[in-house]
C-alpha cells in the first residue's frame, strides 16, 4: 500500500485506471518510491475485518468515509497491465521515469461480468503502480517491473453509497485509502470515454469480447469508436 512518507508526484496531470488494465483516466495520482507491505498487527481491528487469506472482500468504510483497503488484493483476478500510459500529452515534469500499471479486481465482481458483460454492486478495482526498470540481470531489451509498489488507487462501486455508483479512492495507508472527491476530473472522463459502466473494459482483452457478446458497451465509448474508425 502506498504510506506517507517520501511522497513524489507522478504527474501534474491526473491517471485513471485503465488502459492497459488501468480503470481510470485523469486521476491525481502520487507515487511513494520504496513502498513495501507491511503486515497487520494481529490486535489491530483491520486486520479482523480485512484478513490477507482470499476471503470475499465488503467495502468497509470509517465515520470520515475512508475505506478500508483490500489488503488481499493480489490474490484477485489480474486483468491486466499498460506500460506508460497516459490520456493527456507527457510533461517534461514527469522526466524519463517510466512506470508499469497492474489491474486487479475481486473475484465476485469478474465472475458476475463473465456471465452478464456488467459490473455487479461492491465491484472492486485495485490499480498498482511499479517502476519499469530496463537494466537488470540478463535482460537486454525492453522492460521489467522492479521494486516495490509505488502507488495504489481503487475504483470501487457502491450503488447505495455514491451518487454515480462509482467512487475512487488513493491508498494512503495498510488500513486507510481517501476518497476523491465528486469533482476530481476522474469522474467525467470515466462517463465520457468508459466501455462498460463507467471502467475502461477497452483495455482488458480477456473481457472486451464479453462486452460486446452481451451488448454491454456505452453510447460514450460506441461514439470515440466510431469517431476513431474516421480519423
């Protein structure tokens, strides 16, 4: 998870998850250099409602409305990964770090999508950053992620809750992950561009093919679909 500590931007823009397996576009989001998983202490109360053992993960949220991170997550359905992806032209802030995103998503949610082409309520996304390193042992070409998790963000939908269905948060800790605001620039580019339910299904190719058998796809995304097949 992503602590607070050592904290460097990876963009003065924002990334979504999507692409490439990320589920967001425009997103504000951090990196922390170094970041390692810890464990939870055995009294602490996350660790009771949060077990790292594959147990089917509930959003659980705090009085402040964080929510608890799924700490199992690598132990849910990998989608996907984007190699330096971005929706808005590279910065000259942003140098020559490159970095690799990884998708994940819970169980329940993927196997709901493979029978309906949808997202079913308490859908749970985990996007993980990690350096992408080209120099290292005996490779010597192309690249490889290396070191520890720089950055975590989720999408999370929780009809009830939200006023979209949809929320993102940014995971600033083992048992707190912040809620971005209704108005982050993530929320209506996700409705302008998604595939599928506000999620960018157009970068999942194991599920793309299910969106369209099940005729799930958005007007917003059949619309940049056709406009791109006319450029």
């Amino acid at each position: 998870m992503r602590f607070p500590s050592s904290i460097a931007l990876r963009a003065a823009s924002v990334v979504c998850m999507a692409v490439a397996g990320l589920s967001a576009l425009l997103w504000q989001s951090k990196m922390l250099p170094g970041l390692t998983f810890k464990p939870v202490l055995a009294t602490a109360k996350p660790a009771a409602i949060n077990p790292v053992n594959g147990a089917a993960y509930t959003p659980t949220y705090s009085e402040e409305g964080d929510l608890l991170p799924p700490l199992q997550y690598r132990e849910w359905i990998y989608l996907t990964s984007g190699l330096d992806m971005s929706y808005t032209p590279r910065t000259a802030a942003q140098g020559d770090m490159s970095m690799f995103d990884n998708v994940f998503v819970n169980p329940e949610a993927y196997h709901g999508f493979l029978a309906t082409g949808r997202w079913p309520d308490k859908t749970v996304f985990v996007l993980e950053s990690r350096n992408a390193a080209n120099k290292g042992s005996i490779n010597k070409a192309g690249h490889f992620q290396s070191g520890g998790v720089m950055g975590l963000e989720l999408h999370v939908k929780d009809e009830a809750r939200f006023p979209g269905k949809w929320a993102f948060f940014d995971v600033a800790s083992e048992t707190k992950a912040t809620l971005f605001p209704q108005t982050a620039a993530c929320y209506s580019c996700h409705a302008s561009h998604a595939a599928v339910d506000t999620t960018f299904v157009q970068f999942y190719p194991t599920l793309l093919p299910i969106a369209q058998k099940q005729s799930a796809f958005s007007p917003a995304y059949l619309k940049d679909s056709a406009e791109e097949q006319h450029k």
